[in-house]
C-alpha cells in the first residue's frame, strides 16, 4: 500500500514552454500532497504544501506564479512549470500523505520523480 | 527554517561491514524519519520515531530517537550490496512539514 506514481518520468523541453508534472496517490486517499525539488547531489528542498480544494503554501523563496500547483482531487495534484528556463533543470519529486491518525503510514509517501531538463 | 546536519556526507565500505551514521539538529523535532534514495527515485520511508530516547529496528536497521529531541542515528548492520545508496534523515516541525539532512552517501566493496 501507500504508493506514489508521478508522470513524465522525465520530460526535456525548450526555454519558455510550460511543463506540467502529474502526482497521484494509487492506493489511498492523500489530504496533502508536496512538492520538492532535488539537485544533483543535493537534499530534497521542500518548494510548496497543498491540500485538496484549497491553495498551495509556497515555501520562501519558491514563485508560485512561475510553480502552478492543483491539487483538485484526494488523488491527484498536479505542478506546471511555466515559462521554464535551464535553471529551473531539477528532479521533481512529490509526497502524499494519508492523512490518517498515528504511526508510520501517517508519514509522506514520495513518488518516483521527474527528471526536468530544460534546454 | 531549522536545519539538520547529518554525518558522514559519504561512507565507503566493505561488504558485511556495520555502518552508523546521525543527524544534528539546533532545534527540537516532535518526530525523525529515516529515508533511503536509489538513484534517479524518490526517497522510501525506512524508520519512524516519534518518541524521545525511542529504539526501533528493521530487519538489519536500528535507528534512535535522541532523548534531547535534537538527533538520531541510524545504524546498518552486515551490510550488503543493495544498501547501496543514498540516506537521509528527516525531522518533522509541525503538523506535517519535513526538514532533511544532507544525506549520506553509502558505498559498498564487494
């Protein structure tokens, strides 16, 4: 149980088109979805918190008018990067959370990543 | 926002060998995870903690919940080709916001 799909697994696009990146939860239910980006030899930096039905919380630092995220349903929850650049190259990776009382199921179940390349 | 320092940044080790590694932090966490990455995945959930001076096991891993609520160790033992990979710790502020470590990288000689 608690599995995490996320699609593309990797998606290479040109400097100033807009990607969106997929996250659902297979077997449950998730009241919270995160969004983290990772680079190269880097830790996972959380970039926003978004519950379904309402908006995201966006991290310091993070735009969220460049970081578009929708959480429409209990399974789903989606992230557009608009107008990327090559900066914006990174792994992609979001978390679902049960959102069940106690122990670890409790925890954030991550999905497998995007692999974003920007050209 | 609270950092965590986790240590060794990497390992390289033989085959069966035991291997430790911990993280600091200068605030308390009400909770510390320990997650495994592989290369080019997401990070899965090997141990939670959530009780100060806590001892918990999983299989051949054990890891601890400092009873100052400021650190954790994750401890491997006779370790194995697939424990290859990336280790990070997590603490948890809050409701549900995690923090992680650095990472450490493990490398086993066969």
């Amino acid at each position: 149980g608690a599995v995490v799909s996320q699609h593309p697994s990797r998606v290479i696009c040109k400097s100033g088109t807009s990607v969106k990146i997929e996250c659902r939860s297979l077997d449950f239910q998730a009241t919270t979805m995160f969004w983290y980006r990772q680079f190269p030899k880097q830790s996972l930096m959380l970039m926003a918190t978004s519950n379904e039905g309402s908006k995201a919380t966006y991290e310091q630092g993070v735009e969220k008018d460049k970081f578009l995220i929708n959480h429409a349903s209990l399974t789903l929850s989606t992230l557009t990067v608009t107008s990327a650049h090559p900066e914006d190259s990174s792994f992609y990776i979001c978390s679902a959370t049960p959102g069940l009382a106690g122990g670890s199921y409790n925890e954030q179940f991550f999905g497998p990543g995007t692999r974003l390349t920007v050209l | 926002g609270q950092q965590l320092n986790q240590s060794p940044q990497s390992m390289f080790i033989q085959e069966g060998e035991d291997v430790s590694m911990n993280c600091t932090s200068s605030s308390i966490f009400n909770t510390w995870l320990w997650y495994k990455q592989d290369p080019g995945e997401g990070p899965v959930l090997l141990i939670a903690l959530y009780k100060a001076g806590e001892l918990t096991s999983n299989g051949r891993l054990t890891a601890q919940f400092g009873i100052t609520r400021k650190d954790s160790f994750l401890n491997i033992s006779a370790s194995i080709p697939s424990d290859v990979g990336i280790y990070f710790c997590a603490g948890r502020e809050g409701a549900q916001k995690l923090v992680f470590g650095q990472g450490t990288r493990l490398t086993i000689n066969p």
